[in-house]
C-alpha cells in the first residue's frame, strides 16, 4: 500500500471520528450561534447605526460612542462601576474563603452550616433586595433604625447618602453570594491532604502558619479564578442598584449596565448608544480577562 | 283527558317561549359576521378581587351575545415602554393596551402602534373627545393612533389624621390645606414637628422627581417664554433650565430640604407607589397626586376614605397651573380592520366610548359599585369626551355611588370647572428624558445642603440638549 493511501485512509478515519463529536457538538454549536453570537455581533452592528428602536436607519461610524462617552453619566456610571468592583473585592472576595475556613474546621453538624450559608444564594434576587430595602429605609421603621434606636441613636438615611450607598449595596451582594463561593472553596480545601496539616501541626505550626502556609497556596489557583469571575460579575451588576436606589442619589449607584437600560428602556429608546454601551463594557471586560489570562499563563509556565 | 290539556297547554306555551328565544338572541347579536380574534391587555390577573374578574367576565358574555364570531384573548400585559417595544416588532403586542400620556407620541413617531383613524370614525366618536386629546394621539400625518381612557389633574393627597394631629383643622373639621407652595412649606413643617412624621412624601426617584418638579417649575413661571423646553424661531428645540424662574424652583425644592425639613427621609429611592404607601400609612401628611389614583392610598393601603382628601395643586409666585394627563388606549401597529371594529366594540361594551344604553350603563354603575365596595373614593371623573349627555349620565351614576364627603373634594373640583387653576399637559417633546434629567438635579438638591443650584441646572441642560439636537434638531 502506497504512503498517499495510506495517509487517505487515516484522514478518512479521522474525518469519520471527527464528524461524530462535530455531530454531537452541532446542537451547542447552532444555539451558541443563534443565542450568543448572533446577538453579540448585532449589538455591535447596532452602536455604528442610528437606530429607530431596533431597527438600522443610518451608518453614523463611533458617533454613537463619542456621544455616549462624552456625557457626565457615563464618565459617573464608569467611576461607580470600578467602585462597585473595589468594593466587592473589599468586601467581598476574602470574605467566603474565610467562610470555607471556619465551616472546614467545624467538628460538628458541617452540613447544616454549608446549608445556612448557601439559603441566601437560594432567595430570589429581588427578594433579597427588598428584604434588605426594609433594613436599611430611612424612616424610623427601618430595622436597621429601630435597632440603633434601642442604644438611643436616632434614624440615619443610608441609601440616600452617596458616600454610602455602594459599599451598602456591595454589602447585601455579597451577603447573597458569598455562600455560594464558600461551597467552591470548601471544595477545593476538602483537596488538600490531611497528612500535610498533620506534619505542621507536629512541627509545631500555629492555625495561622498552617492557613498560610498550607491552604493558601492550595487554593490560590482557584482564587484567581473567581477573582476574575467575580470582577466579571461585579462589572455587570444592575438590578440591585436598580431595585434599590434607581441609580440614585444623584446617580451615585449608576452602573453601566443599568446605564445601558436607560439608553434602551428609560424612555429615550436609544438602542444604538445602549449599544455602544454594552460594547464599551465587553471591551473592558475582554481586557480584564485577557490580563487574566496572561498571567495565569505566566504563571503555569513558572510552575 | 284534563290532564292530558294541561300537558298540551304547558308543551305549546314552552314552545312559544322556545320560539321568542332566537329572536331574543336574534336582537343582541349585533354583527354575526364579523369573525376574527382580539388580544385584550391589562385583563385582570388571576389575584385581582373577585369583583373586578366579575366584571370582566360579564364584559366577556356580552361581547360574545353581539359579537359571536369575535374571539376574546384575555392578557394580563400591563403597559411598560421597555416591554412593548420587543413585543410590538415581534408581532406579538395585545391588540390593545394602555399607556399613559407621555409615551403616544414616541410610540406613533417610532412606528410602533396601529391606526385606528377609520375604526373610530366608524364607530361614530372620532368627533366627541376633547381637542387636546386629538392632539395627543394624533401622528403628524393627521392619523388617529389611539383614544383617551380617562383623563387626570395633579392635586394634593391629604392624610387628614396627620393633620388633625398637628391641629391644622378648621371649624368645620375639615383639613387646612395649603393653598400656596409657601403654606406647604410652613403646613409641612408644622406637621413635622407635631407628629414627627414627613409633611410631604416627594418620589424622587427614577423620573417622578422630574415629573412633579415640572410641575412645581410652571407655578414658580417657568412656562411660555420661561418654559423648561421651547422651540425657537427656526423649529430649534431648546432646554431652558436654566432661566431665572426655573432656578428659584429648584431653590424651593431644597428648601424643603434642608430649611423646612418637611420631606421624607428616602425620597431618592421612593416612586409613585411607595409615596401613596406613606401616605396611605400615615407616615407621610401630603402627597402630589391625582384624581384617578385616589384608591391608591385608600383602598390599596388601608387608609379609610373619610381620612383622605384631594384638594388643588399649590399655587406658587407665578400662577396656579397643574398637570392634566391620563391613559389611554392604544393598538397593535399590525391590527386589520376588522380587529379595529372589534376593539371599538369591545371599548363600547366597556362603557369607555361615549354611547349609553342600558347595559352600557348597567356596566358604569357595575364598575362604581365595586369601587365604592373595594374602599375606594367614588368621584366625579374628569371626562375625555365632550358628549353632554354621555358625562351627565356618568355623573349620575356617581352620585349614586358617592362615597364621600364631597367638601374634602369640592375645591379640587371646583378649581377646574371654574378655571381658578390653569390645567397644562406634559412637556411637548421627550419629557421622560426631561424628567430623568432633573430628578438627578433634585436628588442634588436633597441631598446635598450645600449644593450649587445653577451649576446643577446648567449640567442637566446641557445634557438634555444634547439629546434634543441628537433626536430631533440633527435628525
């Protein structure tokens, strides 16, 4: 048999095997196309027209972005959506690992913990912020009031003070999904060998030493993942400002994405800059993950 | 055999009345032949009072009895701008549905809502309602694109507890209401420190801050040549919030702040449905609000109707002027003809086109007696219609189910019948994103003591002109 005929027959058995996992993979395929990329090159279509609702009435190039970056609200929606991410990587980023530490090192009744700190992540979103609504309303019947009021301080304003209202809302985030990143790095930790924890305990090792020392390093991999997921997340957060604050006081709970509505949904019906918008975000996003990325790389190189 | 007479007498008198049946039937039907399938919006939801489901039903029957071949839809769609216009392109709107004043013009301009010009003429009410509504729903091609449900003033919700609390009662027990913007000040203040609860509930969220701002603005003069947005003499629109008039109003607005203190604590994130709450609860004395939304702190929050009354918009140094909007309907952009003629039938069968006849008014006194039963206040409405006979009909009707004390209304009636108020609509051009523009410098305002009242105007006039020259100056 010649080496061509050979080589036919491999490419052909190839094909043969190749055209099997194409075949199971073209449902996924056809519905990444119609769901997700169809409506991600649309929408950037969109920002370089002048749009009448959704439809195309005229090419105008990156005027749509000129004019949407341009403007105060975005310049303030942009400042408070890195704030929200500044925030939340204060608040929120060490938060559910130590949260995996304490419920690691619990003897007793571990899964009724795991389930207590997971029940946030299973209410609605928007229960959540109404809940929360409830906690932190100015008036002298808000929880939060009525508690401070029991030490003799009288009703403060939270959600209106514009120093506060991120932080705040970062808070009650937070409070929803830290549970669920717990559970991620319980996980992870459950991974890591008794024996080593055994071997510095006998070194004489302190809890912390053994945290530092032992733990860290076994979950940092993953740490960096969420990291960037939850930048990701963060970046996109809209509905809890939404709910709560409708971007106020003054826009200083304005995201982008909620930016993005106002453009489409706010009564201007500007689907075109809400366009532009939600390309400027992907970008942003595509840089961050790409930074990710390269490091991440780096740093398996290293290893 | 006198049995078997009897038998024979029962069976022919049950076949003379077998035989009057069709003709009955025959009298309702009113157009057996026109067959096709309406999609109805704001059809009450399944946990809507009994009462209200009832009455649809019953609307439901009747249209069935004139109209056999004509398919009701029930939908629960309530009118939001961001839900409609996905569903309008789609193809998939309700063939009717009802959204407030401010969005038809957006709505007709942008292609997005059905003509029914031929319909209403058929119908024979293209002629009967008010000039000013024509103009609402009227596209620049002079079509018909909708026609009004009802129409509303902006007044003043009054909690007459809190203020029988703070002894702002007169001697004949009613409430002492503030008659200029300056009172509502003073009133509020009083209120505040007598019951310690907010003299004024003010939504300064989203586009409501906006919304009752404008309003505020006209009485303080910003309006004819000081109004917030005018054309100039090319057809240019031009944002003015700046002007002397305009400034002062906003001064206003953060004095009562941060001199009266009347407001309440979370007016940034409150709306239109939690400032009826606060009203409705008693944790607020006042509340900019209007005739047709009187059951919400009422029947909706528990507040009973003789603690509730609505009287006239403050006048401010400039004049007495309030808003007068309403709802209306309006239609898919792909609805036929023939769906045009079942809607006007099915608006007719609802009592909301000036016709009466027995079962159009059956139908009104059905609707004000579940009002009145749901605890609602009973009162004269504010027609769109300018047909005599249909709104002394109406009127009628709502004497019979009149629930109130008509003096803690009187003033507020009587200010529009008599002109002691000027009644103005909305803003002519993009007047959500006018709104949202100055909720923003009122949230300043409130939040801020020492905020710069004109710095803060100029930005948002600006930014709203800049939308002006992108959306109709450079089109």
């Amino acid at each position: 048999m010649s080496q061509t005929k050979v080589m036919r027959k491999l490419s052909g058995a190839r094909f043969a095997e190749n055209s099997k996992a194409w075949l199971i993979m073209l449902p996924s395929l056809i519905l990444m196309l119609f769901f997700v990329w169809e409506p991600l090159f649309e929408s950037v279509r969109m920002s370089l027209y002048k749009t009448r609702n959704v439809e195309l009435v005229r090419y105008i190039g990156f005027d749509n972005y000129i004019s949407v970056m341009g403007k105060d609200d975005f310049i303030q929606a942009l400042l408070n959506t890195f704030s929200y991410t500044f925030w939340s990587l204060i608040i929120g980023f060490l938060l559910p690992v130590v949260l995996a530490m304490i419920i690691g090192e619990t003897r007793r009744s571990k899964g009724i913990f795991r389930t207590i700190a997971y029940l946030p992540n299973m209410l609605p979103g928007l229960a959540v912020i109404i809940l929360w609504s409830s906690f932190f309303s100015a008036e002298k019947s808000g929880v939060l009031n009525i508690l401070l009021s029991t030490i003799g301080v009288s009703p403060q304003t939270y959600l209106t003070r514009a120093e506060w209202v991120i932080p705040i809302i970062i808070i009650i985030a937070t409070w929803k999904g830290a549970g669920a990143t717990a559970l991620i790095y319980m996980a992870s930790m459950a991974g890591v060998s008794p024996e080593l924890y055994e071997a510095a305990a006998i070194d004489g090792a302190t809890v912390l030493q053994r945290v530092w020392h032992i733990l860290l390093p076994s979950i940092r991999k993953l740490m960096g993942t969420l990291l960037i997921l939850q930048i990701i997340s963060v970046f996109q957060i809209m509905y809890e400002p939404m709910v709560l604050t409708k971007g106020g006081p003054d826009n200083a709970s304005l995201s982008l994405m909620q930016l993005m509505w106002q453009y489409a949904f706010g009564g201007s019906m500007n689907y075109g800059k809400a366009s532009a918008v939600a390309v400027i975000v992907t970008g942003i996003l595509l840089v961050m993950t790409l930074i990710h990325s390269y490091f991440d790389r780096k740093e398996s190189s290293w290893d | 055999m006198n049995r078997f007479v009897k038998l024979v007498s029962l069976l022919l008198a049950a076949a003379l009345l077998l035989s009057a049946l069709p003709c009955t039937l025959a009298e309702e039907v009113i157009d057996a032949d026109l067959n096709c399938t309406i999609t109805l919006g704001n059809w009450p939801a399944d946990t809507a009072p009994q009462a209200e489901k009832d009455l649809f039903l019953g609307y439901q029957a009747t249209m069935a009895k004139q109209y056999p071949n004509v398919t009701l839809v029930p939908d629960y769609y309530s009118y939001t701008l961001s839900s409609y216009v996905p569903m309008a392109k789609g193809g998939t709107a309700p063939s009717i549905f009802q959204p407030p004043f401010t969005d038809p013009q957006l709505l007709i301009s942008q292609h997005l809502v059905g003509d029914v010009t031929e319909a209403l003429q058929n119908a024979g009410v293209l002629d009967k309602f008010s000039p000013s509504y024509v103009e609402m729903l009227a596209g620049d091609d002079g079509r018909i694109y909708g026609l009004p449900r009802d129409g509303y003033v902006l007044g003043l919700h009054i909690n007459i507890d809190l203020f029988r609390e703070a002894g702002l009662m007169t001697e004949e027990g009613l409430p002492m209401y503030p008659t200029t913007l300056q009172e509502l000040a003073e009133y509020g203040q009083i209120i505040r420190e007598k019951t310690g609860k907010a003299g004024l509930v003010f939504p300064a969220s989203e586009t409501y801050g906006g919304w009752l701002f404008t309003n505020i603005a006209w009485n303080f003069g910003c309006v004819g040549e000081s109004a917030l947005e005018y054309q100039d003499e090319d057809g240019r629109w031009v944002c003015n919030f700046t002007s002397p008039e305009c400034i002062a109003a906003m001064e206003y607005m953060r004095d009562l702040r941060w001199k009266y203190d009347i407001l309440n604590a979370d007016a940034t994130t409150s709306d239109w449905a939690s400032s009826h709450t606060s009203l409705g609860t008693g944790e607020a004395a006042m509340n900019f609000g209007a005739d047709d939304c009187v059951d919400q702190p009422t029947a909706n929050k528990g507040l009973p109707v003789d603690s509730f009354a609505l009287v006239p918009f403050p006048a401010g140094p400039a004049g007495r002027y309030a808003l007068a909007g309403g709802t209306c309907y309006m239609f898919a952009p792909n609805i036929t003809a023939d769906q045009g003629t079942a809607l006007m039938a099915y608006l007719k069968v609802l009592g909301k086109l000036p016709f009466l006849d027995d079962a159009i008014v059956a139908g009104m006194r059905a609707d004000y007696a579940a009002k009145r039963d749901r605890g609602a206040p009973v009162l004269p409405a504010i027609s769109a219609w300018n047909d005599e006979d249909y709104n002394a009909a109406k009127q009628a009707v709502i004497d019979e189910f009149c629930n109130v004390d008509m003096r803690l209304y009187n003033d507020f009636f009587d200010s529009i019948s008599e002109g002691t108020i000027t009644l103005k609509s909305e803003e002519p051009v993009f007047a959500q994103q006018l709104y949202r523009e100055l909720t923003s410098v009122v949230q300043r305002m409130i939040t801020r003591e020492g905020a710069d009242v004109e710095k803060a105007l100029r930005k948002a006039e600006e930014s709203f002109q800049e939308y002006l020259d992108d959306e109709i100056n450079d089109y």
